[in-house]
C-alpha cells in the first residue's frame, strides 16, 4: 500500500518545489536583475520590455483572432465598459508599445537580434484586425447610430487611427489606409471646425484625456500618409486653454462640456499622466510648463513609495477610494492609474529620478514570471473580454522615448515599497519548499498517528487530476487548469488513527504527513 501513494507524495513534493521556485523565487532574481538597467532612468527602452514583449506576442496573437472570430463584442452593450472599451484600447497599447521597440531595435540591434516587426509580425495583425473589426465598434454605433465614423465618436476613431497607423507603420502593408487616410481627414477637420477644439467621446461626455492623443494620432498618421497637419495641431490647443482648465491647478480639466466649453471637473492625475505622454508631441513648452504644475500639486513622495496622486494634495479623499474603473483605486492619496502612466510621462518629460523610481515600482508590482508574463496586470485585468491589456499598458508605459533635456536627481534610490513584494515573494517561496520537504522527510520516516484511507483510490483520483490538469490548462486556460493543478497536490488526503487502534504494520507502512 505503501507503493500506491509513494508515486504521489514524491511527484508532489517535485510539483511544489517546481512552482515555487517559478512563482516565487525566479520572479525575485529577475526582478533584481532588471533592477540594474540603467534604461529604468527613461535613457532608453528597458531590456525587461524586450521580453515581456516577446512573451506577449504569441498570447495576444491567439487572443486577439479568436476574439474576433467569435464575433462576441457584438453582443455588448453600451455600460460594459471593460467588455468594449478595453479590448481596443490593449490592442492599441500593444501597438505602440511595438512601434517603440522596432525603433529601438533599428537603433541598436543589440537590444534585439529579431526585430519586433518580424516576430510579432502575427500579433500585429490580429491587434489591427480587431481593432478595425466592425463588431468591434458594435457599442459606439449604439451611441452614433450607423454614422459612428463620421461625426464626433472621438474615442474610437482615436484608437482607430491610432492602431491603423502603428500596423502600416510596422509592416509597410497599406491595406487599411483609406480607412485611415478617410479617418485622419475627418477626424482633423471637424475638431478644426469645432467651437471650441473639444468633441465627445459619447453623446454628453467629453474627456480631454482623449482629445490630446487624438490630435496626436493624427500628427503620427502624417507620417505615413505623407500628409502634414502641423497647423491644425497648433490650433488644437485651443481646447486646453481658458476655461477647459481647471482653476485651481491650472491644469487641463478630466471632464468639460464640448458645447460651452467649460471645465465640469477638476484636473485628475490619471487623465494628466497620460496627455503628458503626448503633449511633448506636440507643444513641447506647454508640457513643461503642465508637467512643473503637475509635479508641484500631485507629486507624492513618502518614507515608503513615490508617485502621481490622483487628486490634488488639498483633496482628501481618505486612505483607499475607488475613483473609477479607468483610474483605479487611490491608496494613501496615489493613484494607481496615475502613477501606472506616471511612468510613461516621467520619461517622455525627461525626468530621470522620477521615471527611476516610478519604474522600480512597476517592476516590483508586476510580478514578472518566467516567459514574460506579468501576473499582477493579468489578475487585474478583464479576464474574458481584455485579459492582456494590464501587460500591454505596462509595456507602453515603460516603453516610452523622451523627448525633453534629461533632468532630475541622479542620486535617486529605491523607493522602500519595491523590497515588500520581493521580500515576501522570497519568503514565501522558501517557506512552501521547506514545509514540502519537511512533509516528504516525515512521510518516509512513517507515523503510526496517520493514516492513508483508500490509498489506491485516492492514487487513481490523483492520477486523473494530474492528467486533466494540462488538457484544461491548455483547453479553458491557466487559471483554471492551475487549480486542477492544485487539487491534484493535496493527495494523498490523511486521517488520524483512532485513538483505541493498535498500529499495525501496514498502516504505519500507508502512514503520511
């Protein structure tokens, strides 16, 4: 009997070790050796984003063409907001993310003996292809009607034109480019004609935040479609000037009213970091001068961790607040959206310190896993309709160029906060080996006090699941064929003697621990 269960405890004890090691202790070291990337100060692209970028490439591939095939956004409606918008806006976040990496790597093949362009040729072309499906657009025809590409609908044709550049970029495929070129043209022209540079993302909602990369995209589209809309960029500015500024910071406001032009919020750390990101774009003075305002009124800094709030300081809004689905949750003042692409805006705006610190934090957080995934954005994004958008924003975050004179402490340090998650993940991991060992050590050592009932039908369950664990892995995903994984790891199952039994050889020979 002791035979039965003895395949079991051992193999086990080698699951145990193995996942420990994967999910706890390789996650520090590699972490630490990112650490030491002289590129997390925003001087050049981090060589982590080169891997988790290959990592990616493949899953988003597989997710994207089958997302579309399945033809499930259809059936959307208008209030699912990371069930329609999130899908798209990975998609573009991934695209971007590649076009900065193919730059890198055009610059210094050593970054990448492959460039992105030529491995990730597949995930290219599912991300635009999804972006440009019609059933994708499904919840803003239900805001525009069948007209949702030509009259306001900014947000989307934002991420429109923003995802058909990228892949005519990338791949010198012009397949979508009167699509774009049409895209571009209108886009630009009814912002141009607007009352005051603002249009809304949805009937009644305007967001700035979207305004500033859209006339964003369409500068980078001049790059491809050989157009120029220089001139049509600097009168964009019109719509964050006057009283499309918050008063009290002024700062571009998060939401304002696209007919009277007016601010009907304050400014938000989570729109700030991310039009930051783009206004360097295209009024370099301007950025620098939102980005010292910015700094003065958001920035952050305590004895633990470093980074963007959401509100300004005399805004309290208690310990833990839950903004909204796209800002995150606010801890201690921080937002996590904000800080998340704080990131991106600290490097673009040249601010080394700052990019170092807000970097290490990333890392720490992310939980980076052998082959390039990201544990932390996976479980906190959309798991069935936008399960790779968390990894793809952090890729564009760290991803991006700067394009302001480098400034900023060069004496900057890790923040406190980066050695928590390392230090328990190390904890941990050493901790669920040594119990794994120490339950082997005492299995073959026997106790009389234990025993093993239905040892050979407990071996055949465990046999199953075992056996399952990777065909549901493979056919319903990790997460579920992990917990297979996980059950079939708690066999063999074991009951205390009665106290009034005599022990007897074989049930000290089927005794476990």
């Amino acid at each position: 009997m002791r035979k039965s269960t003895a395949v079991c405890v051992y193999v086990n004890t080698l699951g145990a070790l193995a996942l420990s090691l994967f999910f706890f202790i390789l996650p520090v070291f590699l972490v630490l050796w990112d650490l030491s990337d002289p590129a997390l100060h925003g001087a050049g692209v981090p060589r982590c984003a080169f891997r988790w970028h290959r990592g990616l490439s493949p899953r988003y591939e597989k997710w994207a063409r089958a997302r579309v095939a399945a033809g499930r956004a259809s059936q959307l409606g208008t209030g699912d907001i990371s069930g329609t918008e999130w899908p798209l806006f990975g998609s573009v976040f991934y695209l971007w993310a590649t076009e900065s990496l193919e730059q890198a790597a055009q610059e210094d093949p050593s970054l990448c003996r492959v460039p992105p362009s030529q491995y990730a040729r597949g995930a290219i072309e599912a991300a635009a292809a999804l972006v440009a499906d019609p059933n994708h657009a499904g919840w803003v025809r239900q805001h525009w009607g069948d007209e949702y590409l030509q009259k306001e609908n900014l947000f989307y044709r934002m991420l429109l034109i923003s995802a058909l550049t990228s892949y005519q970029k990338l791949l010198g495929d012009a397949r979508y480019e009167p699509l774009l070129r049409g895209q571009v043209e209108s886009l630009a022209g009814e912002l141009d004609e607007s009352p005051h540079g603002l249009l809304d993302d949805y009937p009644g909602q305007c967001y700035p935040v979207d305004i500033l990369p859209a006339i964003a995209a369409i500068r980078r589209a001049d790059v491809v479609l050989g157009t120029d809309h220089s001139e049509f960029a600097a009168r964009a500015i019109r719509g964050f000037q006057d009283g499309r500024l918050d008063r009290a910071t002024g700062l571009p406001a998060y939401v304002v009213d696209s007919k009277t032009g007016r601010a009907e919020d304050c400014a938000r750390g989570v729109g700030l970091s991310y039009m930051l990101i783009w206004a360097a774009e295209l009024w370099p003075q301007t950025a620098e001068s939102w980005y010292g305002q910015y700094e003065k009124q958001f920035w952050q800094e305590g004895s633990w961790f470093a980074g963007f709030r959401e509100y300004p300081r005399d805004v309290d809004v208690g310990w833990f607040n839950m903004a909204d689905v796209d800002a995150g949750p606010v801890i201690g003042g921080y937002g996590v959206g904000a800080s998340a692409f704080g990131v991106g805006a600290a490097r673009v705006m040249g601010r080394s310190d700052q990019a170092y610190e807000l970097a290490t934090e990333t890392l720490a957080i992310c939980w980076p896993l052998p082959g390039g995934r990201l544990l932390t954005p996976r479980i906190l994004s959309n798991v069935s309709d936008a399960p790779y958008l968390g990894e793809a924003a952090v890729l564009f975050a760290l991803t991006r160029r700067t394009l302001a004179p480098v400034q900023g402490d060069p004496r900057a340090t890790l923040p406190a906060i980066v050695y928590i998650p390392l230090a328990g993940l190390l904890l941990i991991g050493a901790a669920e080996i040594a119990v794994s060992l120490r339950r082997l050590r005492r299995w073959r050592r026997g106790d009389p006090r234990w025993c093993v009932p239905l040892p050979q039908c407990q071996t055949l369950i465990w046999a199953i699941l075992l056996v399952c664990a990777p065909v549901v892995w493979l056919s319903f995903g990790a997460v579920i064929g992990l917990v297979v994984l996980l059950a079939a790891m708690t066999f063999p199952l074991q009951r205390k003697r009665p106290p009034a039994a005599a022990p007897t050889d074989d049930g000290a020979s089927d005794s476990t621990s």
